[in-house]
C-alpha cells in the first residue's frame, strides 16, 4: 500500500504500488523496482541466452556483408501487430531477430537473407 500526500504537486509520496516502490531521499521523491535475487541459470535459460548471442552475431555477419538495408526493406513492407492490435513496423534488426532467434534456439542455422516477398 502506498500513501500519497498531495498538493499541488505531490508533496510526499511513500510506500509500494503493484511491484514499484516510491521513496524520497536527498535527490527528492523517486520510484524504484524492488530488488529482485538473482537465480542460477536453468537449461532452458541458457538454451535462450545461447540463442539470442547466435542470433545477434549472424546479424553482425549479415550487416558486415551489406545484407542490413534488405531486412530493413522487408521489415517495411511486412508490418506486425503488437499487443493491442496497432499495425507496427519492424526495425530491419527487430525481423531479423524475430526470424532467426527461434531457428538459433532449434539448432537451424539463421538466415542472413529477408525471405523473397
């Protein structure tokens, strides 16, 4: 529970609200996340952090080759939806990304041409 003393504007604030902590210190009033412990890496884990590193690495290659402009083109023409169903268009990096991080994870090697289309 938080507690709010206001004015015009918020003289004090205290206290937590869904997961964020409101404190007040020399620098003023601010929000901060909880502390969280950090846990041992499982399997899974590492199999996704393996996956994002192959993946970000092919994308090193496919910029180093001149590749970077195609998958910005593609992105361009092929728009995705986020989680309130806006259209959003993808950063050349963000389709590579969304392309080849789950072939990384199944051991496929990634892909540093966009798809014909």
């Amino acid at each position: 529970m938080s507690l709010v003393k206001t004015a015009n504007p918020i003289i004090d604030i205290s206290g937590s609200v869904g997961g964020s902590v409101f404190s007040r210190d020399a620098s003023g009033l601010h929000l901060v996340s909880p502390h969280r412990s950090v846990h041992k890496a499982s399997p899974p884990q590492t199999r996704r952090r393996r996956a994002f590193i192959t993946a970000t690495r092919a994308w090193h290659q496919a910029s180093a080759a001149g590749h970077a402009q195609l998958w910005k083109l593609y992105a361009g023409r092929h728009p995705g939806r986020n989680r309130i169903g806006e259209t959003i268009i993808y950063t050349g990096y963000q389709i590579f990304m969304r392309f080849n991080i789950y072939r990384a994870y199944n051991n496929v090697a990634c892909i540093l041409l966009p798809p014909e289309g």
